[in-house]
C-alpha cells in the first residue's frame, strides 16, 4: 500500500486530537456558551481579589507593593543634611499623587542617616529628613493627619555598611502603614475605581496626530 505525505499528516492530526481530547481546555471547546466555569483561579488579578475579600491578603500589604512598583519610594540626601533639593522634590510629587488617589490610607515616612556620626546625632538628623518629607508631602496637599515622620538611624539599617559618606545610606523610605481609623472600608470601591480607570488608559493606543495649532506651540 502506497503511503501518502497527506496520509501520514491526516494521522499525526487525528493522533494529535485524540491526545487532547481528555484537556479540560480542548473539551470546553465543543460545550455551550458557560459550560465551563472558572474556579476563581483564571489570573492573577482575579486571585489577589480572592485573596483581599477571603482575608488571605492584607490590603495594606498588597497597597505597599502596588506604592512601591509605581513610584520611587526613596528620598536621597547630602552628607549631614535634610534640605531637599530638586530631584527629591520631584519625587515626593509623585508620592503625593499616588497618595492623594487614597484618602483613606495612612502613609510612614522612615529616616536613615550614612554611619558617619554617633547614633545620638544620626537620630535627630534622620528624624529631620522624615519630617522635611512630611512637610513637603503637607505641601502638596496631603494632610498631616494621614502622616507619620519615623527614624531608622544608618547604623540600624545601612544600604551599605561602610562607615564613611555613602549617598545611598543617606535617605528617607514612605510606606503605607495602614488605614485612617474612621472609615477603612470605603477604600474598597474607591481601590476598584482606580483599577477600573487605569485598566482603560492602558488599552488605549498612543495617538500621532497633531491637532490644530499645536504644531505651533512646539
């Protein structure tokens, strides 16, 4: 009998479906329009809200992470100094948006020093670069209620343990620390408003169009 290449690549295919048959993914596709169920594990997404509503999941935690992954969290300083300068001004902007998206939410601010210095002296200089942070977050409009100015001195928790000028070691870090004690359960709604919003900008394309008279402005 003659063997055919049409032959042989009809046998692979109908060997293939066979093998695939048992699949819970091949065997939904033959079943009706909600045949198949999803057992809550389909993405990440629907499991981390799983998680929140079963308890599994501190939202605190969970909003500490999502803070840290969207904006610098770290403050940087000059030696034996809390003045701020421009680019930490910037990034305490992007702090105060993000924070500002979540009134019901309670933020810390964490000062460390280098290891140059006794501790004594380290303290206060760390506690002065939290409070100078605080202060310009106030600035932006982000009420002090919703604020705390912590120190971290550097010989608790260097970057870098050197013990001589180090920029790195020389910082403040904010964090969420918790709910406003009023009202910790309207940040469920507002929380999915937020996802809802951003869900949207990002399936929307970059537009090259130049609308009238913008060309001008350039």
């Amino acid at each position: 009998m003659r063997v055919t290449t049409t032959t042989v690549l009809t046998a692979c295919a109908l060997l293939a479906l066979t093998a695939c048959s048992d699949s819970k993914a091949f065997s939904g596709f033959y079943q009706e329009a909600g045949g198949y169920l999803d057992a809550g594990d389909f993405g990440n997404a629907t499991m981390n809200n799983t998680l929140v509503h079963n308890g599994e999941l501190k939202y605190a935690v969970n909003l500490n992470e999502r803070f840290a992954s969207s904006v610098p969290t770290t403050v940087n300083f000059a030696f034996n100094s809390a003045v701020l300068d421009a680019a930490s001004r910037a990034v305490i902007a992007r702090q105060a948006h993000f924070i500002s998206q979540f009134p019901e939410v309670r933020f810390r601010v964490y000062g460390h020093t280098d290891l140059v210095g006794s501790d004594a002296a380290n303290k206060r200089l760390g506690l002065r670069r939290a409070q100078a942070v605080v202060n310009e977050l106030a600035r932006a409009g982000i009420s002090k209620s919703r604020l705390e100015a912590m120190v971290s001195y550097g010989e608790s928790q260097p970057i870098v343990a050197i013990d001589q000028p180090e920029r790195r070691n020389r910082r403040t870090v904010t964090e969420v620390s918790g709910f406003v004690e009023s009202d910790p359960i309207v940040i469920d709604s507002r929380y999915a408003d937020i996802v809802h919003r951003e869900y949207i900008e990002s399936a929307t394309a970059p537009s090259e169009l130049i609308q009238f008279g913008e060309e001008e402005t350039k």
